[in-house]
C-alpha cells in the first residue's frame, strides 16, 4: 500500500501542477482517494492490495472519460469509447497517471 500510494504521488508532482487529493478511505490493504482537478473533472483512483485490483479513471461531470483497471485482466477504457474494454499488458502507475493527463488536456480544449 505505502508503495502504491509513493508512487502515484510522485507521478502525480510529474505530471499535473493543480490538483487536490481527498482520501475516501485510507487503510493499510486499501485506498480510495479523488484527486481533483479542474471542474468538472476528477480521477477515481481505488487499490486493493488484498486482490491486487487497480481502478483509475479520469471523471467529467461524473462519467469516465478514460481509465485503466485489471478487473479480470488489465484493459482500459478508450478515451474514443469510455465504454469499451481494450486488453493491455501491466501499465505503471507513472503510465496510468500520464496517460489519463493526455486525455484531460484534450478533452479540456474541446
């Protein structure tokens, strides 16, 4: 959990220079926090160290706009089709969090 919270704040310093964090739940097994950046968008992110589960998601006007999770296996959610499942190998947190920034600044100069 220490680990997997180290690294997400370390790329989210990379990557954004606006943001609030709230923690819904902090435990020593489980995370799940909102990282808040410009309204109306956020990024859900949920950790589950117990089973491994990694959720992120990039949220605007509470809809996903674009994430990752390895609910049964990894995929992520296509910024084009937020609905679709696009398997994909193990991404990095660092990787998680740059790309869900790429899909905020496109989807904020719509």
């Amino acid at each position: 959990m220490e680990r997997f919270l180290k690294e997400l704040q370390e790329s989210l310093k990379k990557n954004f220079t606006k943001y609030r964090v709230e923690f819904i739940i902090s435990t020593p097994r489980s995370l799940k926090a909102n990282i808040y950046l410009d309204d109306p968008y956020f990024i859900a992110v949920r950790y589950n160290a117990r089973n491994g589960r990694i959720d992120t998601a990039l949220i605007k006007d509470n809809r996903r706009v674009f994430g990752y999770d390895n609910l049964k296996s990894w995929h992520f959610h296509p910024f084009e089709n937020p609905e679709e499942h696009v398997f994909c190998d193990a991404p990095s947190i660092e990787k998680m969090v740059s790309d869900t920034r790429k899909y905020f600044e496109i989807d904020k100069k719509k």
